[in-house]
C-alpha cells in the first residue's frame, strides 16, 4: 500500500517537471516570435515600395519623384522621396527620360538605402510637360478674321496668305490664355502683317506674325482702237474698265481725257501714266532766234538783246545770250515771246 502511494507521488512529480519544461519552451517559443514580429514591423516600416509609370505629364518644369511613381512606405518617408528631384525641363516640349539606376541613384543620395526600397512598375518613365499647342493655322484664321474687320469699307478686296507662321507651345496647360491680334507696319504697300501676341495667365508667352499679299479694286484705261503718237485721249478711243491691282489706286486718280499719247498704242494696251502726258505748248523761241529780254520792276524797265541758244515753249526756261555783254543767262519765256532773266 505505502509502496503504491510512494509511485504516485513520484509520477505527479514527473508530471510537474515536464509541465514546467513545456511552459518555460512556450515562453522561449512565443517571445521568439514576438521578437521576429517586431523585427518585421519595424523593416516593413522602413521600406519602400515604388511603382514606376510609363508615362508623367507634370505641371511645372522640374518633375519630381511623386510625379513619376505610386509610393507606398512608412508616412514620412513616403514625403520624403515624394519631393525628391529628377532633373528639369528646359525647352518647351521638351521631353525627359528616367531610368531604375537613375531613381535609386537620386534616393540613395537623399539618405534613403537601396536596400530598403523595392521598385516595380516600368523600366524607365517618359516626363513631359502640360501643355497646350496653338497650331499655325489658328493664328492664320484669326489674323485673317481680324484683318476682315479692319479693312471693311476700303478698296483691299482680298487678301492671301503668304507664309504659315510656326506653331506655339505654351507651357503649363495654360487654361487662361488669350490671343491678341494688331496690325504691324508693313514697308512695302501690297502686304499687311498682324502681330499675335499670345497670353498664359497675364503674362506673354510668345508672338507670332502672319502676313498676307493685298489685293486692291482699282480702274484700269485701255485703248479702244490704235492711237498714234500726240492724239488726244478722249471716251471714243479709250475705256474704263475695273481690275484687281498690288497696290491702291492713286488718290488723285482721274480719267485721261485731254491728255495726248507721248508714243503709238495699239488696240487693247492698258494705259500706264508714262504712255500719256499734258499738250505741251507750241515752240514760241527757236534756237539762234533773237529775243527781247525785259527787267520789268515797279517803275523800271529795262531792255536787252539776246539770242535764244535753245528751242523755248510759255513758262520754259532756257539760256539766252546777251549780245551786248556775251553773257549767257537763264530766262524765262514769255507767252509773248520775250524773256524775263531768273535771278
């Protein structure tokens, strides 16, 4: 009896020890995962996990790493690399290419280890900017609109275009941006140029300059039938007929009649102002003729002698010699045939 207590006591004992055993492994055992966990949270907390995109349009021109890429990490972090620079874009339309090695170069420079980041997504990023473009031919539609409105009313009565100006590229989208047009000098008098002056959010952004060939309405003289050389012009030899000309009618234009061919025309020849010209008066002095030359002055008069040395028509003048003194002198002809000295 008291050998079989004595075994039970002994197994009880037993059974206490390797409970013991087991409780003090589950305590190893559990603050061995406890430690492991920590250790995880705490590498989890300081990585960084980046997705790359194919393609960034940015705002600005210096694009940043949280244009390019979705980051996922720890808060601070996460700021941190956001703001972290890749370059600049220095030309409108610009375009720039960011590889892997270059983003983990620009994170490793700001402090942050390559081994705590995991990148995904594209091999390399391709950044642009936001833009808008103004295509040449809307600057052509509005130059040629607002040409329209100032030139309403006058004789240009087309106008063609001789060049399209280059497309503009505004940078930044530019949700605010105006075109406003004005006419430019011109020195030559068959063009017109309008200078766009475009305007991103109050401030300009570039110019562009479109210019046209003008065509005027304008009146025309041509020969009816063959006009010899100084007959007059009259209706029953010529006719006035409209045309398109390069320049604007003369304001002082009017129609020849009266005035004489200098050289023959022929039928249907477009009359230019050096192939007509005034009746000149008949020849009063001819060469070698004598003439009466008078000083006339308010109770004066005085007279010479001379002798013409060249053919004279009312209000020439031409040189004469005195034949008292030799002297040649220059006069002018009469419309009584004497001569009056020019001083």
């Amino acid at each position: 009896m008291s050998r079989t207590k004595s075994t039970r006591a002994q197994e009880n004992k037993s059974a206490r020890i390797v409970l013991a055993c087991t409780l003090m492994t589950c305590c190893v055992f559990f603050s061995q995962v406890g430690a492991s966990g920590e250790t995880s949270t705490a590498e989890k907390d300081s990585s960084l996990k980046i997705y790359l995109l194919r393609e960034a349009v940015i705002k600005g021109n210096s694009p940043s790493l949280g244009e390019v890429g979705i980051i996922r990490g720890e808060e601070s972090l996460v700021a941190k690399a956001s703001e972290i620079a890749l370059g600049r874009l220095s030309v409108p339309g610009q375009e720039v290419i960011v590889d892997r090695s270059m983003v983990l170069s620009r994170l490793a420079c700001n402090g942050i280890p390559v081994s705590k980041v995991t990148l995904s997504g594209a091999e390399r990023v391709r950044i642009k900017q936001q833009q808008r473009i103004i295509k040449g031919s809307e600057f052509v539609e509005l130059a040629s609109s607002f040409l329209a409105k100032k030139l309403a009313g006058g004789s240009v009565c087309q106008w063609d275009l001789l060049r399209t100006p280059a497309d503009l590229v505004v940078p930044g989208g530019g949700k605010d941006i105006k075109l406003s047009p004005r006419l430019a000098k011109s020195s030559a008098g068959d063009r017109a140029k309008v200078q766009i002056a475009v305007l991103a959010n109050g401030r300009q952004a570039g110019v562009r300059e479109v210019t046209f060939r003008l065509k005027y309405n304008c009146r025309r003289v041509v020969t009816l039938v063959d006009i010899p050389a100084g007959a007059s012009i009259t209706a029953e030899n010529i006719k006035i007929e409209k045309a398109l000309s390069n320049y604007p009618e003369p304001a002082d234009w009017r129609r020849p009649y009266g005035l004489v061919a200098s050289r023959r025309l022929s039928a249907n020849t477009v009359i230019r102002p050096n192939m007509i010209g005034p009746v000149k008066p008949k020849v009063l002095l001819k060469r070698n003729q004598t003439v009466a030359i008078l000083i006339k002055r308010p109770g004066l008069l005085v007279t010479a002698i001379g002798k013409a040395m060249e053919n004279g028509r009312a209000g020439e003048c031409i040189k004469v010699k005195n034949v008292d003194s030799q002297r040649i002198i220059f006069v002018k002809v009469n419309e009584d045939g004497t001569v009056e000295p020019v001083f």
